[in-house]
C-alpha cells in the first residue's frame, strides 16, 4: 500500500472539539484536509482518536481518519493552512492568548462563534484580532443556518464567510465548500457577527413561547420583530440592512428558533415552566450562548440608544426573575407604534 507524504497534504486546526467545531472539521477532512482537533481533555482526544467519534457532542457519528484530535496547541497549529476557532464566546479570548505563539503569519484566521465577549461586549473579530496581533481586516466569519448535527450528516447546508478582505473570504469559501456545504461570501463582517449572536437571543424566546403554548401566530410575530431588533442593533453598529435578510440574517434566525437540535430554543423551553436558569443551564450540559448574548445586547442597547423590547424582556426573565408570562403580556401592552416607519 501506497504511504500519503505527509508534507504534501492540506492542514488545518480546528479550537475546538465541541459539537461545531467537530462537524467543521469534518467538512474540512472531507475536503482533503488533514485536520487537528484542539480540545482541553485528554479524555476527549483519546474518545476521538481511539473510536472516531465524538461520543460527548456527536455520539454514534464515525468521524474522518483525517481528524485528529490533540491537546497540544503547538502541534494543533503547526503547519496549519487554516486555523478555525469554534470556542464559545466566554473561552474565545483564552483560546486565542494560547493559541497566538504557535499561529503562522501565513495561516488564514477564521472564526464560527456566534457570540460576544460578555465583559466588553465586542465582537469575536474583535476579541481574535487582540489577541493574535492581527489586522481585523484580515480575519473571517462564518455563520448562516447550520446545525452541527446536519452538517455532520452531510445534509444540504449553506452558510456565508464574511471578510473586508475578499481573497482571505475567498480561501476560506475554497477550504470548506463542497456538493453537501455551499459557503456564500460577504463583505459584512459587523452584520455577519451581530446577526449570529442575536438571533440566539429570539431563539431562547422562540422556546419560550412554544413552552407556554402561545402557538404559531406567537412564533410569527416573535422571529418578525427579533429580525428588526437584529437590524436596528446590527446598522447602529454599522452594518449593510441587507445581510439581515439573507443566510446569516433570516436564515439563521427561522432555523434557530425552529429546530429541537437548537440549543437556545431547548433552553427557552425549559425556562417557561418557571425552571430557575442555573438548573436549566445544569440540565443542558452545554453552552448557550443566548444567555451571555442577552447580557451583552442588553449593555449594547443602551449603548447605541437603540430599541430592543424583546431582548429587554428576556433579560428580565433570565436575570430579574421576571416570569415568563408577565414578559409576554409587557411586550403586548407596548404603546402603539408603526411597523415600517420606526421598525418599533
């Protein structure tokens, strides 16, 4: 049997090992990649490599021989043509300040955090171009409509990579895309980022209400008025308007608040029988990042004076112990207002 040279196949590093991060890495292995898979538990990395399985995220998923899971930050990134962070908002930073000795110049950036960082509020570009001393104009997002647990089925699935450097978007749409993930490009890098966090946001609400039975008209009118809240927010902030209706706008938002894979709308549920959050976040196992989101989008309101009653109110659920019925009846009883002249 012929024996692959090493020194001649693609590498990338994926940070890390969580369900997202893994369905990525293996897009990226069935693109040819030969992937190393960071993840902080020798546990894990043993699980991954020993049974090609993601048992803890991914269970019953035979994973690529491509993957390689490691914890070991130098080898993840030695040699890697690709470094893609998948961390949770809250561990973005620290991932990145270790990961930033062992990066290459040379290595495209890209990033698929749907979050803010909760203390400063900023944008996960933001957070890696700190850390990494590189220029913001060079780091990728990606975002857009896509549950780990299709993607790593090879279900149909299409997402978007946003940069203000289009050749570094382009690698980037070049690495991942295939027959079974089709990757857009957009310029948007600010709309791109606030649309994937906020809508976690409304999805947590979308839970919400599906728990207390309030139905479809409920759920309509809910992702109707979270995707202005996502637009009004994302343009203060200097966004395109019209990133909020394609894939990492609308798209994200209707399979978020929609789906039972969706983390957000599990935990949105579970909060509607009165559930206190801390025993929700127990019985979840896993990070929802709507929760830190509304923190953050809640300071960021204030901050650029914008009008976001239903993010105000699902703070007040989740952080005041407001309950959840009283938050609906609030935002029903808001004075009258226009739908398009004020987007209120």
């Amino acid at each position: 049997m012929t024996m692959l040279d090493s020194s001649t196949m693609k590498n990338a590093a994926v940070l890390v090992a969580g369900s997202w991060g893994t369905a990525l890495a293996s897009v990226l292995a069935n693109n040819g990649y030969h992937v190393k898979l960071w993840t902080r538990s020798s546990e894990q990395a043993d699980d991954i490599n020993r049974n090609h399985e993601n048992s803890k995220f991914l269970p019953g998923v035979q994973l690529p021989e491509l993957i390689h899971a490691t914890t070991d930050m130098k080898h993840a990134l030695q040699g890697a043509e690709i470094a893609l962070f998948v961390a949770p908002s809250g561990a973005m930073r620290e991932v990145a300040k270790q990961a930033a000795a062992y990066l290459s110049d040379e290595t495209l950036v890209v990033h698929a955090t749907k979050g803010f960082e909760t203390d400063t509020m900023k944008r996960m570009t933001t957070v890696l171009a700190e850390e990494l001393s590189r220029p913001l104009e060079q780091l990728v997002v990606l975002s857009g409509p896509s549950h780990a647990e299709e993607v790593i089925l090879k279900q149909p699935t299409t997402v978007v990579v946003a940069s203000a450097d289009l050749k570094a978007a382009e690698q980037a749409q070049d690495a991942l895309m295939n027959t079974h993930f089709r990757v857009y490009t957009n310029p948007d890098v600010v709309g791109v980022e606030v649309a994937g966090a906020i809508k976690n946001i409304i999805a947590l609400g979308a839970g919400l209400t599906d728990g207390l039975h309030f139905g479809d008209n409920a759920k309509a009118a809910l992702l109707t008025r979270g995707l202005a809240e996502i637009s009004r927010l994302g343009t203060a902030m200097g966004a395109n308007p019209l990133t909020f209706a394609g894939l990492a706008g609308v798209g994200d938002l209707v399979v978020t608040c929609t789906s039972k894979h969706s983390r957000n709308w599990r935990a949105g549920y579970m909060l509607a029988d009165g559930t206190p959050l801390d025993d929700v976040l127990t019985r979840m196992g896993m990070v929802v990042e709507g929760v830190r989101t509304t923190r953050a989008a809640y300071r960021l309101a204030k901050e650029y004076d914008v009008e976001m009653p239903i993010t105000f109110q699902l703070y007040e659920v989740l952080f005041a112990n407001k309950a959840p019925r009283t938050a609906v009846e609030h935002l029903m009883g808001r004075l009258r207002t226009h739908e398009i002249e004020e987007l209120g």
